[in-house]
C-alpha cells in the first residue's frame, strides 16, 4: 500500500495526489488551513481527518507556552479498488515523529483503517504527559496562593485556566472525531478495528475527567488566593487600627491641653508636663492590656 508523507500542505506533491485520488478541494483547503479544528470527514472513497498532537516544553523555551498543539492531516481511503495513505504533518514535533514511527513499525504494510487506528491512538495516549504536567503545575499553585498571594500567582492562575480550556477543546474535538469513526456507516474503521476506536474514546472520556477535575483545582486555587489576599489586607488594617488606637490616648490628652482652656489639671504645677506625660503613658498602656486581653493582637 502506498504511504505519502508529506511535511507540508504546500507540497506541489499534494496536488498530484489529490487529482490522483480524487481528494475533494474543501479537505485540501482544511489541510492547508493552520488553525482548522479536529475534526473526521467521510466520502465515499476516503477518510479525511485532522488532529492536534501535543507539543510539551515545560520549561517554556524560547517564549512559547509550555503546552501547545501541531497538526497532523490524513487521508486514509481507497480509490479504485487501490488502498492509499496520504499524511501531512510537522516532522519537528516529538508526538508527531512517534505517532507516525509507530504506524511505520506496526502497520505500514496494513491497510489505511490499522495506520488511521495507530496515529490516533498513540496521539491521545500522549495527551496524558499533559495532565500530568498539569497535575504538577497545579500542585505548585495551590502552594504559591497561601505562601506567594501576589500578582503575579494570580496571572499564573489565569495562565493555567486559559490552557486548560485549549486542552479541553481540543480533547471534545477528538473524542467527537473517534465518536463519528464508530458510528458512521461509511467509516473507513472496519469491524476489526472497532474494539480498538472504542478503547481510544474510553481514554478520552478518562482525559476529559481530568481536566474537568483540574479545571475545579484550579477554580478552588482562584477562590484561595483571594481568601488570602482578604485576610492579609485583614490583617493590615488590625495592625493600622490597634496602631490608632493606641495613639488615641496622647492625641485625646495633648488635644485638650493645647487648647489653652484654664482650670486644667497639674496647669500650675512646675512638674506638670511630667504628670501629663504619667498619665499619657498609663492611659496607652492601659490599653494596650485592654486590647491583648481581647485578644486583638
């Protein structure tokens, strides 16, 4: 059977192909789209399909988000009684590289339905280094939002929300393509492969549970971190408050005997200031007892 590998959309090589095998110019124009969702189209001769390998960096080398997603366009089918393989993808993508080795080694001389089978297969298996990538990054946050309640953990925080919400559709997206492979009549899955579409759904229903999971972790690091940055401007304004209140007593004192009103007491008397400053001072720490006897600080 023969097996086109093609690197890009824009191979004068694919034109060749599809007036060879009849490929219908909406798939062509998908294929050299560069945002083009997920997604499984069937005619009559072929399978047209598009996925979205996870490309992992989690160190976010050279800027880039640390999860993000390539593609892979197939065209699986055969045309006049001739089974043919027609793959476009970026040779530069680790998952890609061995989705594609793995169709090579275990079925490259089986027909196009076991090669669609092994590239869908061992693209969803890699998703899950993803969740666990997750997993980690959002153990790291629940710890940063009580011990680091900064800005900077909140743009983290909203960081994570946005990937996983990429995650997830592309996930829905891939399950909804497994899902027509199964069900539609015209599916170039024949009965034996069945058994092994179904178990790629179950992986991606698993998928989808963790990220709804995750997605609720980090919802709850969300309600954290604003829980702590209330109690510490709590704790801010007791400080400032206990602060004032402290002062009340000299500022009350000083206040009355800076008006200058007469008949005040110690007025005449040489040590006078001196009193005034006794009783400033047991008047504060009368307080101070008062407010630890509270238990305000």
């Amino acid at each position: 059977m023969p097996w086109y590998e093609l690197s890009s959309a824009d191979d004068p090589k694919l034109n060749e192909l599809a007036e060879k095998y009849k490929l219908h110019p909406l798939h062509l124009e998908d294929a050299r789209s560069s945002d083009e969702r997920v997604k499984v189209d069937q005619t009559a001769t072929y399978t047209f399909a598009v996925l979205k390998p996870v490309r992992l960096s989690p160190s976010g080398e050279d800027g880039k988000e640390p999860v993000s997603f390539s593609t892979i366009d197939l065209f699986a089918g055969a045309h006049e009684g001739e089974p043919f393989f027609i793959t476009i993808a970026d040779p530069t993508c680790p998952t890609t590289a061995e989705a594609l080795e793995r169709a090579r080694r275990e079925g490259a001389d089986e027909k196009p339905a076991r090669l669609l089978y092994l590239i869908v297969d061992t693209v969803v298996d890699l998703y899950f280094p993803a969740i666990d990538f997750y997993d980690d990054r959002i153990d790291e946050l629940e710890d940063k939002v009580v011990a680091e309640p900064e800005p900077k953990t909140l743009q983290d925080v909203f960081a994570i929300k946005r990937q996983l919400i990429d995650l997830r559709r592309v996930l829905v997206a891939t399950r909804d393509a497994t899902l027509h492979l199964q069900r539609d009549p015209q599916s170039i899955i024949d009965a034996d492969h069945q058994p092994f579409v179904r178990d790629v759904y179950d992986h991606l229903v698993r998928l989808l549970d963790a990220v709804e999971t995750q997605r609720d972790l980090v919802n709850n690091a969300l309600d954290i971190y604003l829980s702590s940055v209330a109690n510490r401007t709590n704790e801010v304004m007791k400080v400032l408050t206990v602060l004032g209140t402290i002062a009340l007593p000299a500022i009350a004192i000083s206040g009355i005997y800076g008006m200058n009103v007469k008949g005040l007491p110690f007025e005449e008397s040489a040590h006078g200031f001196a009193y005034v400053a006794g009783v400033t001072v047991a008047c504060t720490v009368g307080l101070l007892v008062l407010l630890r006897s509270r238990k305000w600080f």
